[in-house]
C-alpha cells in the first residue's frame, strides 16, 4: 500500500468548540481528505476521530482566539521534533509575533515543504509584506490573493511563494419550507409576522455596529421588522462600544424590535430563519475573508448586505449579494428596505445566494482544492 502523504498542521487546537473559523476550518479539511493523514494539536484529553487523522494532546488552554504562549511552545517544539510530515501547514492571521514563529520554524525545518494560509486579512494591506514565509500561501479570498501577489513581487524571487485562492468551505444550511420556518422562528422568540434582520458582525473592530445601529432607527421606521445584532465580545474595547450601540437604539430595544445578544448556541438556526444577513464592513479584519456567518445564512436561502471595498465584494460582484458602501446608514437603509418592500427580488437573491455556494463554497471543494495544493507542493 502506498504511504500517505503526511501534513503537520500548525494551528489553534482542533476541538470543539468550533464557534471560530481559525479551528473549524483546518479541521474540515483533515477530516474531508482521506487520501491524505494529518497530524493535528487538540487539547490534552482531546481527540480528532478520523482514521486519517493523528491527534497531538499537546495544548492545555481552550481559548477560542489564540493559543497561550506555552501552548505555543509546545506546538512549536512539537513541529520541530516531527519525522514524519512531508508539509508543515501553518494557519496564521498575520501578526509580528506569528510571523516571527511561523519564518523561525519554517526555517528550521528547511527539509519540508511550508503552506501558510492567511486566515485572516490584515487591517493594512501593506501589512502582508512582513507575513509571507511559507513555499505556499493560500488566501480566501480574491482581494486577499492580490494582496499576497502584490507582497510576494517584493521578496527575491528565490524566496516568492506560489500564491493560491481557495474559498472557504463549510457545510451548507438547508433552506427551510416556510411552515417550517416560521414554527422554528416562533419557538427561537421572534415573531413570523416580521421581517428578521440579523447583524453577526463585531462590536470593535470596524465602526460598522455603529452604522448598522444608525440604518436600524429608518429601516424599523419604514417595514415591520426585528433587527437581531449578535455579536460576541472579543477584546476590552467591546464594552464601551456595545454601550453606544444601546444609546443610539434605546427607544427600539426598550420596544423590543432590537436585540443584542452575546454568543448563543442557536446561532445557525438563526440564520436559517432571517430574511436578510448584514455585514457592511470596510473590512473581515478578525474574521475569514468572506465570512462563515455569511456564507451559512446564503446556502440557507437568506441574502446578505456586504460591505464594498471589503474581501467580500466578490460577492456582490457575482451578483449574488447586495453591496453598500461602508459607514454610509443611508445607503444600508436603503438596500434593507428596498429588499424588504420587493418579497421577489429578496427570495431570487437568495436563491441566487444558495446556488452560489452550492458551487464554490462546500467543504468539499474546499477539501479537494487543499490536496492539490499539498501533491503539487510535494510534487515541486
């Protein structure tokens, strides 16, 4: 029997939870490619069950952003002491301390062959200079592929990476009968008689809570609706803006059209039952290019906003969602409440959307795209 290529990842710790893109991802793919063995970190006391698959217990922290520094190091150890892998992958969002990691142990392991994906876009484009070390780098995104093209021109060519987009995988939501949805809705506490309009963006890194906050006070003015804004407090900083978020809408939350809630483990069964999914960010900056949440709630049926300018104006590009400019209320309240005044034109968008990710966003494909990256990486 012929040996399996072998793939070490370098990434978070590859257990549930996986409420973040950055563990829910790298184990999708080791556990959709059979023809392929993986050895992947999971918490002591933890493991990935999948034949293809060799558990390393090695971190003790389940913290769902970041590794702890000893977790790290012993990651770090770990990669270096390997015999087996022909691949080192690293899933790294840029940053100084993981590019530092990522260059130091690429270059000590000179023998292998490096993938890095980009799981996260940089606030600055220039940024992405300092992050490229790998053989092989792969983004999600066609913004994120030009942003790397670009940084790589930069470095001498004996050191240019081979530059791939792959989009994000996941696994689609099915769209639900409108009896069905409408039970599901009325059991999660939201009226069926409303539009449902869901914002699961960030409290801090963009100012687009704050956008989405303006637009709701003419958006709920003008169509009967709910506006559900869920977003999970990820720094020091969420406090105060969740806090002028609740002045901008406090007349619409003491009326109970808004409401804002924190991490919830119903989260996909909310997107299935929204009319409309808003992201108007001018950027995905702490999240996958084009976002899971967004991407979900389209296999689902339910269109989206997205912010133009963004990694996820590809969408709109195709013409299978709507694109705003970001920071501008007026023109998000216009899209949400023209969609919401033309019931046809929301459902064929969302047919549109479905389709879309039906083609290019399966975990499948996902999967198959990563196993040529490694054969024709090992193959180089």
């Amino acid at each position: 029997m012929a040996r399996k290529p072998e793939v070490f990842f370098v990434s978070k710790a590859l257990n549930p939870p996986f409420d973040d893109s950055g563990k829910l991802l790298p184990f999708l793919i080791a556990t959709h490619n059979p023809d392929l063995r993986f050895h992947v970190p999971v918490n002591k006391g933890q493991e990935v069950r999948a034949g293809n698959v060799h558990s390393m217990p090695i971190f003790t922290s389940n913290t769902a952003y970041k590794a702890g520094l000893w977790d790290k190091a012993a990651l770090f150890w770990h990669a270096l002491r390997d015999r087996h892998a022909d691949i080192l992958h690293f899933f790294f969002s840029p940053n100084k301390l993981g590019n530092r990691f990522g260059r130091t142990l690429a270059g000590m392991r000179r023998g292998l062959v490096t993938v890095q994906t980009i799981m996260s876009l940089p606030m600055q484009k220039q940024e992405m200079q300092d992050a490229l070390f790998a053989d092989w780098v792969v983004t999600w995104s066609k913004l994120g592929q030009s942003w790397a093209e670009e940084a790589a021109q930069v470095l001498p060519e004996q050191k240019r990476p081979k530059v791939v987009h792959i989009p994000p995988g996941i696994i689609p939501l099915q769209p639900l009968q409108a009896g069905i949805r409408n039970d599901l809705r009325e059991k999660l506490g939201f009226p069926a008689d409303r539009f449902l309009v869901l914002y699961p963006g960030d409290l801090e890194f963009t100012d687009t809570a704050i956008t989405v906050a303006h637009a709701a006070r003419r958006i709920l003015a003008e169509i009967p609706g709910t506006l559900v804004m869920a977003m999970r407090p990820k720094t020091e900083k969420s406090e105060e803006r969740l806090q002028e978020v609740q002045r901008i809408l406090k007349e619409e939350i003491e009326q109970e059209s808004v409401r804002i809630l924190g991490s919830i483990d119903y989260f996909q069964d909310l997107l299935s039952v929204s009319d409309l999914v808003l992201l108007p960010a001018p950027s995905t900056y702490a999240k996958t290019d084009i976002p899971l949440a967004v991407l979900e709630a389209m296999s689902s049926g339910v269109p989206a906003v997205v912010g133009q300018g963004s990694a996820m104006q590809e969408l709109s590009d195709a013409g299978v969602a709507i694109g705003v400019t970001p920071g501008d209320a007026d023109a998000l309240s216009d899209a949400v409440i023209g969609l919401c005044q033309d019931r046809t034109r929301l459902r064929d968008l969302g047919k549109k959307a479905a389709k879309y990710v039906q083609e290019f966003h399966t975990v499948d494909h996902m999967a198959r795209a990563f196993a040529r990256v490694y054969m024709q990486a090992i193959k180089r």
